[in-house]
C-alpha cells in the first residue's frame, strides 16, 4: 500500500535535517499509528507524504504510484484531515463537499449516497446548507472527515484528526477508521492520545528528533512490555521524564 523509503526533508536556512532517513510502510487494511513528542518531525512527515511540502530525498509510493514521478494519481489516492482543520469558511458545507467531489471526480450518483450517509453519521444534515464560518470547531471537523472520505480513498491521512470531537463523534470517527480499513483500504492515525492508539492501531512508529526510534506490531510490543502502558514505553523511549509529560 504505502511504502516511504529514506525520506529526509531539510528546510531552508537550517543545517539540520527536519527528518532523516525515515522508512516504512503500510499494509492493506491496517491502522499504522504515528507517535513522537511536539517537534519530532510528525507534521513534516505527514506534509511530505500529503505533497504539502517537497523532500529533500527518498522516494513516497502509494499503490505502485510514485508522488514524485505520479503525483496526481497518488493524490487521487489519498484522503487527508489536517491538524489545523482548516477549511473554506466562506462556502455553505455542501458547496465545500460538492467542490472536493469534483476534484476527485465523484459521480454524481455515488457523491448522494456517500455524502448523505457520512452527514447522518455526524448529525450535519440540519446544517448542510449552511455557511462553514457559523460552524462550531468540531463541526468543522466533521466537514474535514466528510472530505476526506467522500471520495473512498486507499489511504486515510488522519492527523490528530479527534481534536475538537466530543465523545460520541470520536467513537464514530474510531468506527470508521476500522470500517475503512476492513474495506481494504488502511489509514495512517498520527495522535498523542495514547491509548486510543494502543486501542485501535495494528502497528505503530515512534519518531524523535527526525529520526524513526522503532516500528512495531502493536501485539508484539504490548506481549514485550506486558507491565508498560503504551504512555509509559513511549515515554521510556522518547526519554521524557513522565511528571514532565503530565504536565507538559
């Protein structure tokens, strides 16, 4: 599915790699969950797979579609909410979701069923015609979902995508990522809440400082640490004092 290989990205004006050498892969239905400290290289990760921001080396493939040598058919590929949630604050909800449909090319058949299935999961038909800007943080969020998925992408990019979601939405959304991937499809979860990944992820990596720490299956690590909460063996590795962490 998903296969990133020596990715190094260094920004402009700075001598140090932002990531380096950063390698893995993600299968067919699997949720791979993506963990390091603030500054770790999460988001740079994530804006090179997303062909936000260009990478210094490596290579990024998705499905056999290289986003370099084939990025919009990569694109095509991908579904993606962003930590900052942003969206088109101007447009009504369906004009934003009728845009991302043309895009992707959703017929216009299909882009009925999905849309009014995903906006009866988040309770947004009330609201649909209405203009984002009125829209509370995690409705907005919820449009972001909608957008994300309507074009059943192979690969959902997910970053910090709960922020903002009160319980029962989160639920949803934590159905859904498992719902994506029995479909034969796989997301990419990158969170700080801990034990929603030690609950819903396959696999998972740790990045610090740009560099991969480890990649493991969750069964094999949790059988290896079996007296270590996922908290205190991400701690235990990324070195950060866990009274600090509580705190931070």
């Amino acid at each position: 599915m998903l296969e990133v290989t020596n990715l190094s990205k260094k920004y402009n004006n700075s001598d140090d790699f932002a990531v380096q050498d950063v390698t893995f892969t993600v299968g067919e239905g699997e949720i791979f969950g993506f963990l390091g400290p603030n500054g770790a290289g999460k988001s740079t990760t994530i804006k090179c797979m997303t062909g936000i921001l260009p990478y210094s080396s490596g290579s990024i493939c998705l499905d056999g579609f290289s986003l370099q040598d084939q990025p919009i058919k990569y694109k095509q590929n991908i579904g993606y909410v962003s930590d900052d949630h942003m969206v088109y604050d101007k447009l009504t909800a369906k004009e934003y979701i009728n845009f991302v449909c043309d895009m992707y090319n959703v017929r216009t058949n299909d882009r009925k069923t999905r849309v009014d299935s995903l906006l009866e999961k988040f309770e947004l038909g009330d609201v649909y015609d209405k203009q984002i800007s009125s829209y509370s943080h995690g409705m907005k969020q919820k449009i972001c979902v909608i957008g994300a998925l309507v074009h059943k992408p192979k690969l959902w990019i997910l970053d910090e995508p709960l922020t903002g979601l009160d319980p029962k939405s989160a639920h949803i959304l934590k159905e859904m990522m498992k719902e994506h991937c029995q479909e034969g499809n796989s997301v990419f979860f990158s969170s700080h809440m801990l034990e929603v990944v030690e609950k819903v992820c396959d696999r998972i990596a740790i990045i610090d400082k740009g560099k991969l720490l480890l990649v493991s299956d969750m069964d094999k690590l949790t059988e290896n640490t079996s007296d270590l909460s996922l908290e205190d063996f991400f701690l235990s590795v990324t070195g950060i004092p866990k009274d600090i962490a509580e705190f931070d």
